[in-house]
C-alpha cells in the first residue's frame, strides 16, 4: 500500500495510535485516581486534626 504523508496513514500506524491514546487515556484516568484518593486523604486529616 502506498501512502502519502498527511493523506493516508497505514493501518499499522492506525492501530499503534489508538493503542497508544488508550495506554494515554488509562494512565490519565489512573493520575485523576490517584489525585482523588490524596485529597480525601488529606481532607480526612485536616478534619481529624480539627476535632483535636
């Protein structure tokens, strides 16, 4: 198959690109989690140093 660059990409890069956006997409969602559990974390922390 011949391609022209910005006209037709392989389906091998296809598929490697949308791999990658879902390896992106898991990773993001694993941060978002991990930045939610600190903050609930930390609020739960700050509110048992108030009841002190």
């Amino acid at each position: 198959m011949q391609t022209y660059i910005g006209l037709r990409a392989p389906l091998e890069l296809k598929d490697a690109l949308k791999a990658d956006a879902a390896a992106c997409r898991r990773t993001l969602n694993q941060h978002t989690i991990w930045l939610l559990e600190a903050a609930l974390k930390a609020s739960a922390e700050r509110e048992k140093q108030a009841v002190r």
